[in-house]
C-alpha cells in the first residue's frame, strides 16, 4: 500500500491520516474536500495534496471515504468506474447497510470493505483530527463479499489497523446497524432528548444539579447535520430501540406512582450490571 | 463555631470533615456511625472521635446530616429534643420538603437549615472521601425559618462553606425538590433505564460503541439503596419529570417514523443549547 486517498478530510478522515503517519507510513496520502480544507490540511501535514475524486480515486491503493453517509453514497455512484481493480475501498460511515448496497451496485469487481471506527469526539473537523483517535478502540469491518477477506490488500489493511492501534472486528453489515442503533444512536436519542425536555421545563437556577447532568447531555451537543443521515439509514431499527426504551421508562414511571420499590431496584439491578460490564469487557472501558 | 457532629461518615460526611480541616477548622469533628466506620474514620484522620446520638448532639456547635433520607428523617425525630438552641442543624440530603416537615415538627426552637451539596461520585463511602468534593459547586440551602438567616450561628456556617470552595444558594424547598427532580432525578432515571434497556436487548459483541456510552451509562452504576429514598421523597415532581421525558421521546420517536426531519432537527436544535448553556453557566461546567 503506497498511497491512500482520504475523501472528506474532517476529524475522522484527518485522524487516519495523522494515524497512519504516527504508525510509520511513508507513502502518499491525498485528500479530497474543499479547496480552503485542502489547504488548511496541508498546511497541518495532514495530506499531502488535494485531488479532484476521479483523479484520487484511479491513483490511490486504499480509498479512505470518510464523509456524511449521504455524501459516502454519492462518491461510491461517482468513483466506483475510476478505482483501480487492485485497489481497496472502505468507508467510516456510521451505518453499513445502505453503504453495502451502494457499493455492490457501483462497485463489482472492486474490494469494498464497509467500516466504522467506534471512536470521536464532540468536537469535528480538521482542527480536532488526532493521530491516537483510534487508540484502543474497535474498528468494525463489514466485507461486502467475504471471498474478498482472503484478499493480500485486505490482510495489509488490517495490518494497518493495528498498527494505529486500532481493534478490527468483522461484522455481518445488518448485525453491525442493529448493535450500533443500541449503542451509539439509542445514547444520542436519549441524550438530546433530555437535554431538550429541560430546556423546555427551564429548571432554571444555575448550577443546582449534579456533575452526572453534565455527563448525560455532552452527546446533545452533537449536530443534526451528522445525525440527519444516521437516522434516515437507520430507521427500523432506531425506532425498535426507541419504542424498548420508553417501554422501560413506562415501566419505571409506572413503579414510582405506584411504590413498586421492587421492580425499580430490579431495572436498577440489570441497570448496574450492564453498566459495570461495559467497563469491564470494553477495550476502551474504564474511561 | 468549636465543635462539629458528623451523623453518616460516608462520601459526603467524611469529604466534609476533610474540607472543614483543609480550610483551617481546628475544633473538634465528631462521627456518628458504626463502630467499624468510626474506627476507619478516627485511623483516616477525617473524624476525632465517635459519639452515640443524643450525646454528639447535645455537644455540638454545628450538626451536619449526612445520611440517606429515611436516616435522616429518624435521626431528626430521634435527637430533637437533645440539641442545644444555640446549636445550628443542617443536612445534605437530596430531597428537602419531608425533611424540613420533619425539623418543624421535632426541632422547634433550634435553627435547621436544609442542605444540598451538589457533588458527588459514584463511588461510596468513605474511602472516596475527598476534601476538595465541594469545590465550585453548589450548596443548595433551604432554611426552615426565614428568619434564621440572620442568626450568626447561620452566618458562619456560610463561611465555612464558603472556606470549602463551595457557592451556597439559598431556594425554597419545594422549588429546590422540583429544580432536581429535572436535573439529578431525571437524569439518573435515564440512565438507569438506557442501561436496563441495553442489558435486555443484549447487543453483544463487545466494544462496539462509541466513547459517549461510557458517559450515558455511568449514573447507572449508582445504587438503588440511596435512590429508593430520594423517589420516595420526591414522587410527584419525578413523575411529572419522567412524563415530560417520554412525551419528548415520543416525538422523536414519531418524526423518526414519519421521517419529519425538522422536526428532529428543532429538538436537537433546544438540546444542543440547553447543554451548552450548562456549560458556560454551571459554576462546576466545563468539566
């Protein structure tokens, strides 16, 4: 692998790049975004060059898409007759079913390998790119056909994985949205959602609350514009987590009118338990 | 102010103690507690001695509360009659409206002042002890009679939490029990329940989840032993809170089936600026 073509040059696609340079890369990365991000990422060493997508895609061995889902599906449409047979596409979409779709339809006879880094930050783009974002973190992998597994730029994609230390992990692309509509976009929904239930009631005076609040409403600091996306190609399966969770919250709202202490210490009991075993079992837990 | 009694030397009882020594108190500190929390606290340097009740009570100048509600509610009753007219009684527990019912009823005569630090950790007891918990967060206090924030013993009390980095604000207790109802009982009932909710749907596979989980699941660690007193105690405003939450839910819940996207994208709009505003507010914010 000698040259890699990042499309969408903002705080996941300009951390691989910082990544692969920390692992000891030393071939070309170029990227493809505006012409002010190009420059500002040149000028942070981020990438090398800009390139016009045609253009990075025909010349690059890996072809990194890091862009909104929306704008993912509209490059694999646009580049999926420019890339190299020998070359290897992946993505960092959030949701993997629709991307899949995509790239069997525009994509035959190319290694497609959907992906998704489970790391980020509240804050995006550029200036937030950091060579340690993937750091102990899981790397999900879902191959559009698993012959494509057995594949030499496969085996050294995931070689470059782990050297940024990253955690690969092959999914099934269905699976994959079914988990992530539990644990990433559930949180989010039950983040903003509390945080825009209080805005509504106005608790009013400043600082009458916990250091827990502060934790509970961070993910609420996320912009639509990313989610937008994610919901939309992930609507079945967000709505089946959302109807479980208000079911739970019924169940609660129920048991406090009613004193049922019982049931409530058992939703805190299963609470407890998941809570604590994600800081055991997670690569990333304790944090 | 010469003396101080400590009823529950556990997280908010014994980081008291610490901060009171931290900011130059040299009296005497009192625990009421266990013998084996008293002989913990006396080789951890937090308290001097131990006391039985009606003893550390009639010997004090300051009596400071610090159990779980329900403790507190039975030690009211219990010490009433032994504290002394010039002695000052304030506690830290959650919830104020049945505890200043409970100090009109059994401390007539006495000064009792309601109290609510807000800090905390998850972990318990007093090995989390900290002299610095109370640092730039509120203490909220809810005086049983106005009049008796012109007494001097009130007064000083107000300087030695000011001594301890803490910001005391004075509330209505009704309008304090409402205020935490949204921004600690909520909270914490949300967590609770994304947690439950995760631990029955069973996502499994291991690590594959953002760094935001961590955040949204780590009120769930905390214990139903303190939380059943605080729902009990605060029943009728955590409902109406819980009420508020799901009908919020609901509505995403249906923009999302619908695909009413401005409609989504309105309430990250309110949750994105109420977390925000609690960032440049919250005198503990940032964090």
């Amino acid at each position: 692998m000698e040259s890699v073509a990042i499309f969408g040059v903002g705080l996941i696609g300009g951390s691989f790049a910082l990544a692969l340079r920390k692992a000891g890369f030393t071939g070309r990365i170029t990227g493809v975004s505006s012409p002010t991000t190009i420059s500002r990422a040149i000028s942070l060493g981020v990438v090398d060059a800009g390139q016009p997508p045609a253009e990075a895609a025909a010349a690059a061995d890996l072809i990194f898409l890091a862009q909104p889902i929306s704008a993912i599906l509209r490059t694999i449409a646009a580049i999926g007759g420019s890339v190299r047979e020998s070359a290897l596409v992946t993505d960092a979409g959030s949701t993997k079913a629709s991307i899949l779709s995509a790239a069997a339809e525009h994509m035959t006879g190319r290694i497609f390998i959907g992906g998704h880094p489970m790391a980020g930050k509240e804050a995006r783009g550029l200036e937030a790119a950091d060579a340690d974002l993937f750091y102990n973190r899981v790397w999900a992998l879902t191959p559009a056909k698993p012959e494509d597994e057995h594949r030499p730029q496969y085996q050294e994609f995931i070689q470059w994985l782990e050297r940024i230390g990253a955690i690969p992990l092959v999914l099934d692309a269905a699976e994959h949205d079914r988990i992530v509509s539990l644990t990433s976009h559930l949180p989010q929904l039950v983040s903003t959602a509390l945080a825009a239930t209080l805005a509504t009631r106005n608790p009013g005076t400043s600082g009458v609350h916990g250091p827990g609040l502060e934790d509970m409403t961070r993910l609420a600091l996320s912009s639509f514009d990313i989610w937008e996306d994610i919901l939309a190609s992930n609507r079945d399966n967000v709505t089946s987590a959302l109807e479980d969770y208000i079911a739970t919250l019924e169940a609660i709202h129920k048991a406090v009118v009613t004193c049922t202490d019982a049931e409530i210490r058992q939703i805190f009991g299963q609470g407890g338990t998941f809570a604590r075993s994600l800081r055991d079992d997670s690569p990333g837990g304790g944090g």
